[in-house]
C-alpha cells in the first residue's frame, strides 16, 4: 500500500482520518506522508525535504 523509497526501510508513524474517511500516514525515515482511501487506493504521496515525521496536523 505504502510505497518503497530509496532511503531505506520507512515504516508508518502517526495516523489521522480525515472528513472523508481517508487515512493520512506520517512516514517515519520515508520523507513524506501518504493519504489512503477507506478502499485502500494509494490517492496521495507527498515528498518533503525531511526524512522523520513523526505527525501530521489537519486543518
């Protein structure tokens, strides 16, 4: 579901759910964070120049 990066092993930190039921994922040592459909469809990969996040804020 959660897509392979070049930095090596990332794995899921901190989960949110939005209005709509998707799944919003911190990506510890992955540089991002991801949005997942409750049909788990990937709909979203969003890079960012940090390697470790640890939470997402929604707003």
């Amino acid at each position: 579901m959660i897509p392979p990066n070049n930095k090596g092993d990332h794995h899921p930190d901190l989960l949110r759910v939005d209005a709509p039921g998707n799944l919003l994922v911190a990506l510890y040592n992955g540089s991002g964070a991801t949005t997942v459909s409750p049909a788990g469809t990937l709909l979203k990969l969003v890079n960012v120049p940090s390697s470790h996040h640890t939470n997402l804020a929604v707003g």
